[in-house]
C-alpha cells in the first residue's frame, strides 16, 4: 500500500503541492477486508431469501447473479434509494437488463474483490457451484458459517442486515432481472 501512497505523493509534489501523508493513519475501505467481504456474503446467503434445497434442508441456494448484486448494494446502502426507485419503475416490464438503470455502477462489473471473495470460499469448499446458483451448507463447521452465525446472533453488521431485509421486501429474483 505505502507504494500506491509514495505515488500519490509524487504526484501532488509534481504539481507543485506539498503532500502530507502520514502512512500510520491511513486506512484501508472495510470493503476490501477479506473477512468483511465473506461476513457479508454470507449474510446476502443466509438472509436475503435463498431457496432451500428440497432434498438437503440445511442447503441454501442462491443465483451467482443476483448474490453479487444484493452483496453490491448490500456493502454500499447509499445506492439502495436509487436501485429501488429504479426497480420501482420496471415492475411488471419484463426481464429489466441492468444496463437499462440510468445510475448503474460500473464498479459492480470490476469489483474484483466480491468476484476474488467468491474464488476464495469455492476453492475452500465453502460454497459450491451447481449451474448458475452458489450453494452453501449451513450445516458444517467453515469460517463463512461460524462468522455469519457470529454475525447474526450478536447483531453485528446491523447496517447491511438492514440493506438485506429491504432487499429482499422487493422480493427480486434471478429470472426476474434477467440472471
């Protein structure tokens, strides 16, 4: 990190400004911290209605799709007034494509550490992969489960709880935005 701050800092010197970092005080977004991202994700699969697997009780399933999209807005509540207004003017068109929301965030295409978080809890035989849909066994013994469980019980993430529980209210679906 202190490379990108020495370039930055570079930078502003070029211009003829004095930069003034103190690399002790510099803090990383919750966003891109590994166990933020796989706490969320697993609230997004525990809470936002995933469907159960009819032959296995303790399997929840969720659309990749839409679990990347929910996890989106769900770590970023200022978009949630603007998606629902959005979601709000589509109801009832037919399959909405996201490009069609006047304000979708490129970044939901590039967010590489939701795609990285993802990669990480497959190749740990966290989650798994069946077609289209993201599987997770709330029965066994992993670290997204003990984290989410953890999460849920001492009411901790609050906030993106929240963002879920209005997610889930307007009760999307992968056909429904085209996944």
């Amino acid at each position: 990190m202190s490379t990108v701050i020495d370039r930055l800092s570079a930078l502003i010197t070029s211009k003829g400004l004095t930069a003034t970092i103190d690399n002790a005080r510099v803090i990383i977004s919750s966003q891109y911290d590994i166990h933020y991202q796989i706490v969320t994700m697993g609230l997004v699969i525990y809470l936002f209605r995933a469907k159960r697997n009819k032959t296995f009780d303790k399997i929840k399933a969720i659309n990749r799709t839409l679990l990347r999209l929910v996890h989106f807005l769900t770590i970023r509540p200022a978009m949630l007034g603007d998606f629902k207004g959005w979601h709000q003017s589509i109801a009832g068109k037919g399959s909405p494509s996201l490009e069609e929301w006047a304000s979708f965030p490129s970044a939901f295409l590039s967010d590489s550490a939701q795609v990285d978080t993802l990669t990480l809890l497959l190749i740990r035989g966290e989650i798994y992969e069946d077609g289209k849909d993201i599987l997770l066994d709330t029965g066994r013994t992993n670290q997204i489960n003990s984290l989410t469980a953890f999460a849920i019980k001492n009411r901790l993430f609050q906030r993106e709880q929240d963002t879920i529980a209005e997610l889930s209210a307007l009760k999307l679906s992968a056909s429904e935005m085209g996944f």
